[in-house]
C-alpha cells in the first residue's frame, strides 16, 4: 500500500540525517521533496504546499533532542500531521435506528467502486464483530446479475438477502426490507444500490430519493482508491447530493498511490470509516487515521531502527562468530547472542518485512516474538556447560531445562532436533567451503 509515497517521504526525511539542527536552510530542500512526493502521490497541490509549510513552521520551532535525531523529529512531526490530515481519530459506524427499527445503512458510489462487496463485507464485519443481526437488500434494479452477485455473497456469509426480481423500484424494495427486518427482529439492514456516473442526473436523483425518504441512521459513499483525484472529485459531487456521513475506500491492496486516502476528509470533511484491501469478504478494516499515517511512514522508522542496530554491531563480536561457525563450533550461547541482537533491531515481523517482497506475503500471517521467548527461557535455562556443549544434554537435562523454562519436554527435544539440524547445516555449508560468505547473507553474519 502506498509503497511509492512511503520510499519518496522516507528518502526525502533521510536528506535531512547527520545535520545537527533543523533551520529554515538545511530543511527547506526535504520539505521540498515531501512536497513532490504527496503530489506525485495524487494529493492536489494547494493540499501538499499547506501541509508542507505547516511541517516545515513546526520543525523549526523544535528545540533538538540529543537523542533524536533532525530526521526522526521530521518523521515524527510528519507523521502528526498526516494523522491530523486524515482525520484524528476514528470515528464509528452509527448503528441506532429511530425508536422501534433497525439501523439503516445506505451505500452508494459510482460503478463497480466496490459497493456489492463492501456490503457483504460490512454485513460480516458487523456479525462477526458486533454481534449484530444484519438483512442484506438488493436495490440494484439495472444490472441484471447485481441481484444475484448479493445474493452470492450473502450465502457465503450465512446472511439473508432480500431480493425481489421483478421489482423495479428501489425505494419499494428497501421499504419491503426494512418491513421484513422489523418483523424478523433484524438489528440492521444494510441497502445496496446501483452503480452511477457521477453525471447521470437520473441516478443522482434515484440516490437522493432513497436518502431524503429511509432516513438511514448512516449513509456511506464507497470510492474505489485506485482513481485519486477523481476520487476526491466523485466523492464532493457526492456529498453536494446527499450529504453522506462517512467513506469507504475500496481496493487499497492495489497499486493505490495515496491520493485519496489522504485527502478526501479534507475535502469534503466527512470521515473515512473503513478500508477494504481484497477481493474475499473479511478483508475490511476500521479506518484509524494514526494507523495509516504510521504505515505510510512504517518503513523510515525500521530503516532507521536497524541502522542503530547497525551502528552497535559489534566487528570483533561479528569476526569471533565467523570463525566459530567455521570450526563447527556454533553453541547455545552463540544462538543466545544472536537473538539478542534480532531483538535489538525491533520485531521480527518488521525485520522480515522489510525484506523486498516479504512484506506483502506475511502482512496477514501472525508472527509473533513469543517463539523467541520460548527460545531464549529454555537456553537460559542451562548451564555454562551445557551452552557451550550442547553434546552433553541428555535426557535428564533435558526435563530438568524443560521445567526451569516453563516448556514442555516435546518442545524442548523440537528444539534440540532443530538446533542440530542448524549445526548441521553449517557443518555441510563448511564443506562447500562457503560458510563464511553464506553466513554474511544472514542476519546474524558478519557485515
Ligand atoms: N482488489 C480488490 N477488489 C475489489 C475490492 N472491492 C471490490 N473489488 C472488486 O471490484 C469489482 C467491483 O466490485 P463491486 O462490489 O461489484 O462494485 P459495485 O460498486 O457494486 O459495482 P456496480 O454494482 O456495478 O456499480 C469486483 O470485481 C470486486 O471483486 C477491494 O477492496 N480490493
Ligand atoms: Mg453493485
């Protein structure tokens, strides 16, 4: 997401690295680069010249930190106002129906925006996460299969549809709906309708009738992210029609460049409510201003944090290891260090995806530091010897590990059998006279 703004800020703010203050002269060429990297981003040019000089007037009115960099108190201040251009704070779903009715939630957006499948996704969302009872409505009367795709999706939720085939009028099939979720003990219903071009007057017109007559407690304007200003455009036309409260931008796990994200609250000042990044229905999240602003600006805070870890490697610590790995002399206290240094640089998922193309592919995997707790309790569990010979755990030691690190004995021996098959490895990689060269390319190699 965002991958291009995120290396442009991320360089522009490096720009700034090494001087030791910020002033008007050493920060005038990054606020520059910022500046073009939002409007290559597709941020409109008034937006990106305000937000750059209200960076640049807070950077120098900083006093400098000894222990912050110019750089990081850029990103840092950076980071604020992106939060602030995207709206604070998070503001929630209104799921209260007047006295006696369900909540009516009203989707509308230009075609194929995405308003079929946020539906169902927010149909899930609201199930799974608010324990709420939700009645999906096809009011899509032009399209001919539009009817059928909720209904698709609403089966593959386990949530019921109201569709009525024959019938032509939306605001008729959303009356009969709302009927049908009184009657039921629905606690929302949620009103899909047809796609529009922004220009059709008739379609303007049919969304304004649904609003102006169902009142609904929340009526939400799906934009598809990946057309920038259009987006920022569609969505005032929008708001001048029916005056929606809340966004929804579909498709952010595309080649989205951030243009819209980051400036349609500004623009029409209605907040962004949800995310949807995928195709399959769980792919929906809450928007978080804070969140996203910390995303955009993610990898320059990893960039810099592993270059302190960097900056603290120890050579002579680097070179001792080289040439026990060599030996074949690769030890639980080598393993120990190691760990230590990972930690050091920040957390393993960040680590990992700051890997080109890894990023990507773990963003949904959960992958936890807790596995290196449990690592490093059991090696802290032994002794000096055992650290060193690990040869000599045998299996009283191991049950006496086990139980001094709060770990099972299975874990203990998965442990040992990975640890040798490490060794092993290393043993092999030696053979091919490659060790040393290999290693490097390894977190814990010689840099
Ligand atoms: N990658 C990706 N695709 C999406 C997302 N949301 C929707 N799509 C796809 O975009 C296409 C259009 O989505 P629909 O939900 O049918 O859009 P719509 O606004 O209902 O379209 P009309 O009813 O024709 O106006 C479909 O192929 C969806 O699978 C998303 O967040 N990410
Ligand atoms: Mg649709």
């Amino acid at each position: 997401m965002f991958a291009n703004l995120q290396e442009r800020l991320d360089k522009a703010i490096k720009t700034l690295k090494g001087e030791g203050r910020i002033t008007e002269v050493n920060v005038s060429s990054t606020i520059k680069e910022i500046r073009k990297a939002l409007i290559d981003a597709d941020v409109n040019y008034k937006i990106a010249k305000d937000f750059t000089d209200r960076v640049k007037e807070k950077a120098i009115g900083q006093a400098v930190l000894t222990s912050v960099s110019p750089g990081q108190l850029l990103t840092k201040i950076v980071m604020d106002e992106l939060t602030e251009l995207m709206g604070s704070s998070s503001i929630d779903i209104n799921l209260k129906g007047s006295p006696g009715n369900p909540a009516i939630i009203l989707i509308a957006g230009l075609q194929g925006s995405g308003k079929t499948t946020f539906s169902a996704k927010l149909a899930n969302f609201l199930k799974t996460k608010r324990s709420k009872s939700v009645l999906l409505t096809a009011a899509d009367v032009y399209r001919p299969a539009a009817m059928e795709q909720l209904r698709v999706l609403g089966e593959s939720i386990g949530t019921e549809v109201f569709i009525e085939q024959d019938n032509k009028n939306p605001l008729d099939i959303a009356n009969k709906a709302i009927a049908r979720a009184k009657a039921h003990g629905y606690e929302v219903v949620i009103i899909d309708t047809a796609g529009r071009i922004a220009i059709d007057e008739e379609m303007m017109n049919e969304i304004k009738a649904l609003k102006s007559n169902l009142n609904p407690s929340e009526s939400l304007f799906v934009v598809d992210s990946m057309t920038g200003q259009d987006a920022v455009n569609t969505a005032k036309a929008f708001n001048d029609a029916i005056d929606f409260d809340g966004v929804v931008l579909t498709k952010l796990d595309g080649d989205t460049r951030g243009g819209a994200a980051l400036t349609i609250r500004s623009v029409v000042n209605k907040p962004i409510k949800f995310v949807s990044m995928g195709e399959k229905v769980d792919t929906l999240d809450v928007f978080y201003p804070d969140r996203m602003a910390q995303r955009i600006l993610g990898m320059g805070d990893i960039v810099s944090l592993v270059e302190r870890a960097q900056a603290q490697y120890d050579e002579k610590e680097a070179a001792k290891l080289n040439e026990k790995l060599r030996k074949n002399q690769f030890d639980f206290q080598d393993f120990l260090t190691q760990l230590n240094q990972i930690k050091k640089m920040g957390n393993l998922k960040d680590l990992l995806g700051m890997i080109p193309g890894v990023g990507k592919a773990i963003k949904d995997i959960d992958i936890s530091d807790d596995a290196f707790k449990k690592i490093e309790a059991m090696i802290l569990s032994m002794t000096q010897e055992e650290r060193s010979n690990p040869d000599v755990i045998d299996g009283r030691r191991r049950q006496r590990i086990a139980a001094g690190s709060g770990n099972s004995i299975q874990e203990v021996n998965q442990f040992m059998k990975q640890f040798e098959e490490m060794r092993k490895m290393i043993k092999s990689m030696n053979k091919m006279q490659g060790a040393g060269r290999m290693m490097g390319g390894l977190p814990f190699g010689k840099r």
